[in-house]
C-alpha cells in the first residue's frame, strides 16, 4: 500500500485535486526498503470527466514491482460502480483457511494522521487536505486518502487473515461513498475463495462508515505458500 501510495501522490501531483475512484494493483515482483523506484501513469482512455491510467513502479534493472490500473474523476465527483465483488469459489480447506471466516478492525484517522501520511507518501492532494476545497465539492469535509483506507485492508491480510506470511498479488479498489477523518471506519476482509492446488486465497474487501455505509470495496488475491497458522 506504500507503493500504490505514491502512485496517488504523482496524480495528485500531476491533477491536484483529482478524485481516484478505481485502482487495480498486481505486484509481480517485490519491492525492497531501500529500493531506487520509479513511479510512472500514463493515460490510456478518455470518458468525459474519467481517465483511465495505467499506472507502473519499477527498480532495481526495470524490474515491475506495481502494475496497475487507475480511474480518475478530473472535474467533479464520481464515485464507482464495482458490480459483484469476490463471488463465492472453491471450498477446499488449507492450512487451517476455510471459506466464510472474517477479520475486522475499527479505526479512526485524525486529522493529524492525514498530514503524516501526505507528507510520508507526497501526496499534498487539495482533496484530502484542504477542506475549503472538498467543500466547493459539495463534500461536508476534505476526505480520507484512499491509501489509508487500502492499508486497513493490508493491516488485516498481513496480520489477521491469513495472517504473516502471505504474499500479496494483486488488490482492486472500489471507491463508493465519501469517507472522512474523525469518523469511525471498520474494514472488514472474508475469505470467499481457495485454490488449495495453488495455495491462492481470495478475499472480499468492505470498508464501512459508522452508519454501515460501505465506502470502499474489493477484492485480494493471496499466495499462501509460505504462510503457518500462528
């Protein structure tokens, strides 16, 4: 999520105040602390106010650590239409892992976390940082970075399910409602399907504002080669 972080840093960079209402991330390769990266988004598709972006990280000899896609809302407010998230799969239990178990976690950001992850990720986004500006929008304050919300997900995979030792392959993000800070935010993942021969887990993301609003959603592919039940 440190990557697809930056990613939303030079959008906003390149679109201040651009509205990212879609990401699909795959990770084909890792990227190390330390690595030199270069973040690229090149627009692939024009839909009236929507863009579509490809949207790369690479390092290390041209090595693809992030390979995406992006849709952006360039004038206004859109919000997306994700369609059926995570359907059910196969049912075949692996290393303790069955369809329909749950992970959960509430968390509220404050202003001041807002701030250390603009500054972390470089994303100065007018959107996430200037409510006068979210307030033009009709928004009734300036909103949460999409990359917080997309790390409650990476916090719950990494360290409640599966657990440690996944390896992430690929995330979707789908941004439906306003989320803010100071609200309360409870991001759930469930395990929808799993390929045992693989030793691949999908999962369902959902992200819920304190009125049960979904505001995000998606879908996580897991290789859990190398996870062990704790």
């Amino acid at each position: 999520m440190m990557l697809y972080s930056m990613v939303c840093g030079l959008i906003g960079e390149w679109r201040p105040g651009v509205q990212l209402i879609r990401q699909v991330l795959t990770f084909p390769n890792p990227t190390f602390a330390g690595d030199e990266v270069l973040f690229r988004a090149e627009v692939t598709g024009v839909n009236g106010s929507l863009l579509d972006l490809a949207t790369t990280v690479t390092h290390s000899g041209n090595v693809t650590g992030l390979a995406g896609e992006a849709r952006i809302c360039d004038e206004g407010l859109a919000w997306d239409e994700p369609g059926d998230i995570a359907p059910r799969g196969e049912d075949v239990p692996l290393k303790g892992l069955a369809v329909g178990q749950t992970a959960q976690q509430t968390r509220t950001f404050s202003t001041e976390d807002v701030a250390a992850y603009a500054d972390l990720a470089e994303d100065y986004n007018p959107l996430y940082t200037d409510p006068a500006y979210a307030a033009r929008l009709g928004l009734a304050n300036s909103l949460l970075p999409n990359g917080l919300i997309g790390g409650m997900f990476s916090y719950l995979m990494g360290t409640k399910l599966p657990g440690f030792g996944v390896n992430y392959l690929k995330q979707t993000l789908h941004f439906l409602a306003p989320a803010y800070p100071g609200e309360a935010l409870t991001a759930r993942m469930t395990i929808t399907g799993i390929r045992a021969e693989k030793q691949l887990v999908d999962l369902r993301a959902e992200c819920f504002n304190a009125a049960g609003e979904r505001v995000c959603v998606g879908r996580s592919l897991l290789l859990a080669k190398d996870y062990h039940p704790g």
